[in-house]
C-alpha cells in the first residue's frame, strides 16, 4: 500500500524534486549515476509505467487521489504519495499541476545508437532543438506516424524534461531514442559516418534551392533513411546539409517560408515512411 502524505509545510526537503531543483539538478544531483525526472498527468506517467520507468514518489491533488489518479497509485506499490488541495500545490510547484498528478521517476542508462537502430528503416535526428514543446510534438509525430527512432543530437533539449513528455502525451516513452554523441563536438562528425555505417542515408530538411521535394519517390524508395531536423530560427547548419545524401524542402505556398519544425517532422514523417 502507498504512504499517504498529507503536506503542511513547502519546504520539506522530500518535496525537493518537485519545488526546488532544476531540470538539469533533476538529472545529475538525484543518484547522479541515473538521475529522476518529472512525469505530469496520469496518461504520461501511465505510458511511463508501462516502459518500465520506476515512481519513486507521486504528488497530486487529494481528490485525485481515489479519483482519476487511483489507478497510478495502485500501480506504484509502497511510494510515499504527496498530497494537498490544488491552491497549495499551485503554491509549492509555481504552476497549475495538469490533471493534477506529478509523478517522480528513476532515469535508466540511454542505449547505444546501434541498439536504438538496429533493424530499423526510418529514424529521425533532431539536431540542436532545444523548445521541449517542439522535441515533444516531433516525438508524438514520430509515434503516431511509424518512425522507427529519434537521435538526438548533444546540444537538443531532453525528451525527459516534464513539457517535452506530457506535450508528446507520452510518446517519449514509446519511441525508442538516444543521443548521438555525448559532446557538442561529435555532431555532424562522426555521428554521419555511424549513420553511415549502419547502412543508413540522410536526408537533410532544408529550404535550398538545388533541394529535392518531399514527394519525390526517390526519397521513399530508400531502404534505411535518416530525417535530419534542425533547430527552430535558423535551421539545420550548412555543414551538416553539406554532408547529408539529400536536401529535402517541402514546398511553401501564399508567401510562407517555412513551417515550425515540430509541423515539418509531422509532414517528412509521413511522406517519407517506409513504404
């Protein structure tokens, strides 16, 4: 059974992973060698759940409590469970709490690009996308559109920080992604030549004017096909479209130059899809 928590205080130290510490402090300072995260509403950490991620303690509204959060605390054994009405959780947290639930959980090891990439046809690299609201609308595309995997490049947002996961409505827990590199200074080399050497081409998405369009079946009738997106204002660098197979745009009517990123992986994603 779960530890029922009642809070009376805002500064109680176990609240700390909710009130107090950053994104990145989430990520290091907490068991460094795994790291927590934050998982919002009961859907995200339900598909949090169901990959396997272990709670390691739950702050929510006390109604929700035997309410639309009952099935997540039965789920979670014998975690302490945080509870207050809304007013004070708003108070501790500094934001509205979405369906009222906050869930803390244990990071695992990322696996390797080979791992995340073996068998697979169509795999996304987001490069240097730091909005997590736009790493978590590219995620949820990539679920609801069949892509295989998402890498991410060192400099882009974590999939894992509390918008991204509940903007993707949980998809960062159903794709399979990693990191491809760990330093700034290993995108685009020698994270091409892993593509490469996994069997893969790259298809940089880029508005250039000796470019191919998304429909053209050249691009889905390549077998292993890597997506390169690039960071929001100024796009993909010009020397990691320099090393790509392809550049790709996907033609703009009525004066419009470009479509957010997050839009722009919804409509590679599909066009592009094994076939």
């Amino acid at each position: 059974m779960p530890t029922i928590i009642q809070i009376t205080e805002l500064t109680a130290p176990e609240l700390a992973p909710f009130t107090r510490l950053t994104e990145a402090q989430l990520r290091s300072r907490l068991e460094p060698e795994k790291g927590i995260f934050i998982a919002e509403s009961p859907k995200v950490i339900e598909r949090a759940l169901d990959a396997g991620y272990e709670p390691v303690s739950l702050l929510m509204e006390r109604r929700h409590i035997t309410g639309q959060g009952s099935g997540i605390v039965s789920r979670c054994g014998e975690i302490p469970v945080y509870t207050a009405d809304s007013g004070l959780l708003a108070e501790l947290t500094g934001y509205q709490l979405t369906r009222g639930v906050l869930c803390a959980m244990r990071r695992r090891p990322l696996p390797g690009v080979e791992e995340v990439c073996a068998g697979k046809r169509r795999v996304a690299v987001l490069e240097g996308i730091v909005d997590s609201t736009n790493v978590g609308a590219i995620f949820r595309s990539a679920a609801a559109l069949d892509l295989d995997a998402v890498l991410l490049t060192p400099s882009c947002s974590d999939p894992l920080y509390r918008r991204a996961a509940r903007v993707s409505m949980g998809a960062v827990f159903q794709v399979p992604w990693t990191r491809i590199g760990t330093q700034v200074s290993q995108w685009p080399h020698p994270g091409m030549e892993t593509l490469r050497a996994l069997g893969f081409q790259t298809a940089a998405m880029a508005l250039c004017s000796k470019s191919l369009s998304v429909d053209d079946p050249r691009l889905s009738a390549v077998e292993k096909l890597a997506i390169v997106l690039g960071t929001e204002g100024d796009g993909l660098a010009s020397r990691t479209i320099a090393e790509c197979d392809y550049t790709v745009r996907i033609p703009m009517s009525h004066g419009v130059d470009s479509l957010n990123v997050a839009a722009a992986s919804a409509v590679a994603f599909w066009q592009l899809r094994a076939r």
